[in-house]
C-alpha cells in the first residue's frame, strides 16, 4: 500500500494537532514520506479539529479523497468523513459513547471512555491512547513513539514520561490483542536517509534565519502566525529581535526603519494585516528600502474564514500600494520552495532595494511535509546573503542615495558612515534624496526606478518549471503556489489512467518576462488554469501580461484545498 | 567639531514668523553643543511643515510617511542602537494618525526623542483642527468648534510610560536647546512637547497667547515625582503652561531589556549566525 491517509479528529482543545504531528514524526523517523493537512475552526476549544497523514514510500505533496485509517475521538469526526470512507477503510471508535449504523468498512471498537475512567486520564491523554492503537494497527515501532515522547517530556521528569508510555501501550496491546487480524504493514521501520517534518510557515521562518535576516515584526494573524512564534521562540539562539507591535501599520513602518538602518529586516501577516501595510508598501517603493514581506492567505473578504485557505489575494499583492513603483512577488509551491524562494527573496530585496513579497496560504503554511534533511542543510551551507550594491563607506565625490545608473540600482550607504549624511524620501526627490517637485527629476526618478524591473527581469526571473511533456500532453495544468501538490499528485493518477499531462507552475509571480510566458502558453492545447480562488486571479494576471486568455479552469472557493480527485475530474470531463 | 552649517541644508519653506524657525535653529543648536556631526545622527520626519524640515537638517535621515514616524524610528533604533534617533513631527502626525504608536513608544520607553511641533493646527492642509487644539476651536474642518476634549499629550505620555516628558516654547529657543539636549541625553522614550505657533492659520494660541500663560519649572521642582507631574499636565486645562522637564526616570529602555542584543555593538554590527543545526533538530 503506497499512499495511506490516516486521520484522527476530536474537539477542538483536546490535542488533536500535537498527536498529528507526532504521528508524522513516527512516519519519517520510520523511514516514510509525509504530507500532512488539518482543520481547525477559528475557536479555541468547542469546536472540531481534524488532522490528516498522508503516509508514502515515495515524496508525498498532497493529501487523497479516501480515507485509510479514521481515528473518531467524538462522534463528530464519523459524521463528518464517513463520505470519505471505502471498504477497505477502517474506523476506529468507542462504541460505548456513540453506534456507527453504516456497514461496508472495518469498524473497531475501543473502549476509551472506560479507559480513560480506570487510568484518570484527562481527554487530551485519549490522544496518546489512540496513538498507541494507531502505530498498532499500522505495524510502526513503538519504540521510536517513545523517543517522540522522552524529547517532548523531557522538561517535565520521567513520571510524566513513564505515564505517557504506558498509555501509548495501553492502546498499542488492545490492538495486538483483539483484533490482530486488522494490523497492516504500512509503517514498517526501514532504513532511510533523514528527514524533516515542517510547514510553510516553518520553512520561511528557517529561512529567513539562514538569509541573516536579524529583525522581525509582526501582529499575529493566522495563518502567518506561526512565524512570528517560531522566530520569537528562536531569539535565544538565532540572536533575531522579534516585536510584536502594536498593529500591521507600526510593523511595517518599523520594519522599513530597520532596514534604512542597514539589518536585514521582514514582516509577515496574512490579508487583513497586509491591508494595513500596504502604504508602506509604496513608500518602500519610492524610497526604496529593502524589505521582504511574508504573506499568507486566508479567504476574505474582511474576517473572512479565518482558518481555512484561499488564494484570494494575488492580485491584491501584485497591485499593492499607491502610485507606480516596482516590487517583486513570489509564490513557492512547496517546502522545498519555500526554503530556495525565501532565500532568493531576501537576496532580491537587497539587490533591488524594493519590497519583495512571497506569498504562501492557510494549506501551504500549515501542511507539514517531509522533505530530506540533508537537501536542507546543504541548501544552507551553501547559501551565502548578497546584499547587492550596500557599501560601508561613501566613494569619490558627494554621495547620491538615488543616483541614476543603467540598471536602476544606485549604491546604498549605511547610516553613520562618517563624511556623509543622506535621506531616503517618501516625497518625489533628486538623486541626493531632497525632495522636488519639478517634472524632469521626477521623470528621471521613475525611469530609474522602473528600470530595475528590467534589470531583474534580464537577471533574476525564472521561466516557470513545466512538469511533464507540452508537446505529448493530452490537458495542459497552469496553476501557482500550493496546488503544486494536487496536481502533481493528480499527474500521476491520470498517468496510470494513460493520460498524459503536463503542469506550467508559476513561482515568479510577477513581473514576468512575456515573451517567455507567451510562448509557453500559445501552443494548440487543452490549457486549464487551475486556482484556489473564485476570480482566477492568476488567469486575470496572465492577459493582463501577454493578451492570452485561458479558457477552461477548475476554481475552488470553499475555504478547502484543491483535491487531485477534483482535478482527475475536471480532466475527464 | 560639526558646526551649525554643516547641519545646514536647503532654506526653509516656512511662513515669517512660523515657530519652525525657531525650533529649526534650537535643534541644530542643540546637536552641535552635543559634539554630534550629520554622519552621527538618525533623524525620522514626519509629514508637515514641521517634517518639512527634511530638506533643511543635515542627517541620516528618513522623511517617512504620515503619522508613522515613530515606528519608523523604533525599527532604526533597534537596527543600530548606537546612533541617536530623533523625531519631528507635528501634533496631527504624532499625537492624530500617529496616536497608537506614540502610546505604544511611551509603553516600551524606546530610546528615541520626539520633537513636537504643537500648534494645534494641521498647517500644510491648510489649517484644520488638529486633536490637541482646545474644545470649540473653530477650523475649516470644524465650523462649528471642536466637540472632543483637547488630546493631552503629556499627560498621555506620562501614563502610558514615557521616562522623559517635557514641554518649550519656539519662542524660547534657548530654553529649548537645553530641553532637547537633555531629551537626547536620556535613555529612554523622550518627549519635548514644542508649543509652536502658526501665526497663519491659529489666531487663537498666539505668540502673545503662550507669553501670558507660559512659566518656568524651577529648581524647587522634583522631576522625579510621578503624581506631581501628573498635576502639572493638567494644568493644561486651565490654560497654564509649565515649561521644562516634567519628569524624568531611569527605566530602561526597550532595547536595554532585549536580552540577546549586544549592548556594546548592535544588532547590525554583530557576527552573523550560522549554527542552523540547533534550529533543524526541532523538525525531526
């Protein structure tokens, strides 16, 4: 069995999210590939949470309809899946506490209210109980669990550690015992390089540690608000200061002031927040101050639905903040991505002096993926920050923060360099940063900012990465960000279907080079756009860019992922 | 030694008689006494006439946007805490569309001085009511007079955690000096506020207005009583205006609290870090 989902789902409070991600890290210690997805409403207790594992010997990049193993801590988590189910599935549950009246699947009993009553357990210990029957079930190492379990304790003695053992066996021998017969080898332990379990969100935050980003600022928003936990929890080691402001207005404009000062500096938010920071984004436009801006999405408009995912807000960044000025917006696919993109992005704010955004969503930010570690800690050994054209000390002559130069970039000097002075100006201003108001520097100010779009676009914008053969391909995917997964994996179910397919995924969202995005997208093709969004936001920008308009396309806006079932669908029809 | 022409720029744009001028010239006077060279000082402006200074003061210097100087300043303090980091900025952008982050500044005691230009009036707008004018004052935005109280921006200072709140005059320029040397001085979140009149659009608060009800804190008073100085800001309400420090603590400031920031270099000066190990081994 190579592709195995197991979910386990309870309310909201009683721990479901920490039980699935030890669960991953059972998956990837054991040898396995993971992808991970939950859900969760904007409660924090009284309401339902539900965590997927998707289990592979190969790389995973997206969950799958069916659902392999359903751990069902309340009744809710049955009523809510039981769609999802098939006969080969199992379900495991209390049936003291609620009955399953649908047949046509495995239903195990185990009696965790009663459990619970005999050992004095709290609920949220029930978790580790339906851990222990899981790893049972699925033939996994319970010693590796146990590691899980002394590093996670560690802090709390060795009773805490003991007690949580013993409820882990209590669920592991119920299953060895009654109902052997069930146990499949899903987890069998094997021999694998290492490898790692995180988000997108913890992808970024890695990274922007790696590229010496030194200062961050943030007012919580999910999903973006795992960075800004993360980063703060770092501080110790990473040496990062990390404020939590009073608003995304004081964020932005402190994180501007940082970077005029000369650290590396980023913010990171998600829809509502990235409106209120958007007039910095034009000032950092203008003045042009180097800053990365992490933005992940949730679907809107206002409050929206403020624990699910969309991609509502792409055209949103790419148009963010008043008057015409250059900026940068990137959109990585998956975990790797998002280590390489978030590096580069970093690199391009300092090479530039331009507001760099990279955009993420609610799926790609909290989904954990595995990936290889060692990929990783090459990738970060090797990756040195280019600060561009950033000196330590004025050259000959008066110096020129906005200096007219061919490829639009002028030098930048670090304040409290001695023998200079300068200011960056949020007003129109001449090559030393006074501010004007005549036409021709205004001019000259434009062009020079303009032009280093150009100069990025000569330089640094990748053609997006076709997966799979146009020329052969039956249906042509366009897609961008975190429907990467889904598609691939769809790819590969319409391949064993005989249909050949190829995927056009975008990263560097904007600008782009027309031509070559032009030329990829006019052949004579099935093209379908494929966009967690209800606008095809991403479709909009591509005739906007190039004058193609891609006919078909497979739009979702319920606040859930793309699934590749969908997208086999959408092919088939 | 820097002089006041070093920190000279372009001419002022102001109206004769505007208190900028004044203010312009105790500033200047004031980073020259202080043996401060443009290469050695971070200034954010805000946006007004009082930001417009931006043209006329030689720095390291940033003319940001509306309201937003402040955390402007904060981030470039807390990049680099060795340079001196100082504010102008007038009382619609500090104390209107700033109001959240001048509050939040006193909270955290940042070591940055904030020059404010307190005229009751937003002057490059032409003249509308700005939130520290007294209840009733009649602009073009108020016809009919102000209905909210007067913004007190001393006393919103002292409160919410300021260690240096202070109040001049521009027409005082040498008491000012004095004022915005020590602001600069203190370690900590420092406020002068800087009654400044505009004698083109309030015809209320008067050179003559502050001349009457104006005086000097002096020796006897101790500017390290709290519920002391509480009073004197609201005295504001009765029209009296004391002038000189208000008071002052040896709180620490924000960037003295961070732990792993480097007291002795700063955050931009100090080595990268490049153990990703420690950091990977979370995700295993």
């Amino acid at each position: 069995m190579d592709l195995f989902l197991w979910k386990i789902g309870g309310e909201a409070g009683f721990g479901i999210m920490t039980t699935g991600l030890s669960f991953g890290k059972v998956a990837i210690r054991s040898g396995y590939h993971v992808f991970d997805y939950n859900e969760y409403p904007s409660l924090i207790r009284g309401g339902h949470n539900t965590y997927e594992v998707m289990i592979s010997s190969q790389e995973v990049y997206a969950q799958k309809q069916d659902i392999d193993l359903l751990v069902c801590l309340n009744k809710d988590t049955y009523t809510h899946h039981k769609h999802r189910l098939t006969d080969k599935s199992i379900v495991v549950y209390d049936a003291d506490e609620f009955t399953i009246e649908e047949t046509g699947f495995v239903k195990l009993h185990i009696p965790f209210a009663s459990m619970k009553k005999e050992h004095h357990v709290m609920q949220i210990m029930v978790n580790t109980i339906a851990l222990g029957a899981s790893l049972a079930l699925l033939s996994g190492d319970i010693a590796i669990f146990y590691e899980i379990i002394e590093k996670e304790f560690k802090r709390k003695g060795e009773e805490v550690i003991a007690f949580n053992k013993k409820l882990t066996d209590l669920g592991f021998n119920y299953i060895k015992e009654h109902y052997s017969e069930h146990i499949k080898p899903v987890l069998t332990r094997k021999q694998e390089k290492s490898k790692m379990i995180l988000t997108g969100n913890d992808a970024f935050s890695l990274a922007a540690v790696v590229a010496d980003c030194r200062f961050y600022a943030a007012y919580p928003m999910t999903p973006s608000s795992t960075v800004l936990t993360s980063l703060a929890g770092w501080q110790d080691k990473s040496k990062m200061v990390v404020r939590h402001a009073e608003d995304e207005i004081a964020v932005m404009n402190t994180v501007l002031g940082a970077s005029f000062a000369g650290v590396r500096s980023a913010t990171g938010t998600s829809g509502g927040g990235f409106a209120l920071m958007v007039e910095g984004i034009s000032f950092a436009g203008v003045a042009e101050i180097s800053v990365v801006v992490f933005l992940s999405q949730r679907p809107g408009p206002a409050t929206g639905m403020p624990t699910w995912t969309e991609q509502g807000d792409l055209l949103f960044a790419v148009n963010a903040g008043h008057g015409e000025f250059p900026k940068i917006v990137l959109a990585p696919g998956d975990i790797h991505e998002m280590f390489e993109l978030t590096l580069k992005a970093f690199d391009l704010a300092d090479i530039y002096q331009m507001p760099v955004i990279v955009m993420s969503d609610k799926f790609l930010s909290e989904s954990h993926k595995s990936v290889n570690k060692e990929d990783i800690s090459n990738l970060f050994a090797n990756y040195h920050p280019n600060r561009g054209k950033l000196v330590n000390a004025p050259g000959e002559g008066k110096y020129l923060r906005y200096k007219i130069t061919d490829d639009g970039i002028s030098e930048r000097l670090l304040p409290g360099a001695p023998g200079a002075f300068y200011q960056v100006n949020s007003y129109e201003h001449v090559e030393d940063g006074h501010t004007t108001e005549e036409a021709a520097p205004r001019i000259e100010q434009v062009d020079k900012r303009s032009r280093k779009w150009q100069t990025y676009l000569d330089s640094h914008f990748k053609a997006p990465r076709v997966y799979g053969d146009i020329e052969t391909a039956d249906a042509v995917f366009v897609s961008w960000g975190g429907n990467k997964g889904p598609i691939i994996e769809a790819q590969k179910m319409l391949d064993a279907q005989g249909k050949k397919t190829a995927y056009i995924h975008f990263t560097h969202i904007y600008p782009m080079n027309t031509s070559i995005v032009k030329d990829i997208l006019s052949k004579d093709k099935r093209y379908i756009l494929i966009e967690n969004n209800a606008h095809g936001q991403f479709g909009k920008l591509l005739t906007m860019e190039t004058g193609i308009m891609i006919k078909e396309s497979l739009l979702k806006y319920d606040g859930r992922p793309i699934y590749k079932e969908e997208i086999v669908a959408k092919v088939n029809t | 030694m820097a002089t006041q022409k070093d920190f000279s720029g372009y001419t002022g744009t102001w109206c004769p008689g505007c208190g900028d001028w004044g203010i312009g010239v105790a500033i200047k006077s004031a980073f020259v006494q202080m043996g401060m060279d443009p290469s050695s000082v971070g200034v954010v402006f805000d946006i007004g006439c009082s930001g417009n200074m931006n043209d006329v003061l030689n720095a390291y210097a940033i003319h940001g946007l509306h309201g937003r100087s402040v955390p402007t300043a904060v981030g470039m303090k807390l990049a680099h805490h060795k340079m001196p980091v100082v504010v102008i900025g007038g009382d619609g952008g500090l104390y209107g569309e700033g109001g959240n982050h001048f509050l939040h500044a006193s909270r955290g005691n940042h070591d940055i001085t904030l020059i404010a230009h307190d005229n009751s009036v937003y002057g490059l707008t032409t003249g509308q009511v700005a939130p520290d004018a007294q209840k009733g004052y009649k602009s073009k935005s108020t016809p009919q007079g102000m209905i909210e109280v007067s913004l007190n921006p001393l006393a919103l200072a002292l409160t919410q955690g300021a260690s240096f709140v202070a109040q001049g005059f521009a027409g005082d320029v040498t008491a000012l000096i004095e004022l915005i040397k020590k602001a600069i001085h203190h370690k900590g979140f420092s406020l002068v506020n800087v009654l400044q009149p505009c004698v083109t659009f309030n015809k209320v608060n008067t050179y003559q207005y502050y001349m009457q009800r104006i005086y000097t804190l002096d020796h006897s008073y101790d500017r390290t009583n709290y519920k002391l100085a509480l009073e004197k800001t609201q005295e504001f309400n009765e029209e009296k205006y004391p002038i000189g420090i208000l008071y002052q603590s040896d709180r620490p400031a924000y960037h003295e609290q961070i732990a792993h920031l480097p007291q002795d270099s700063s955050l931009r000066e100090r080595p990268a870090f490049r153990d990703f190990g420690l950091l990977i081994d979370d995700f295993v």
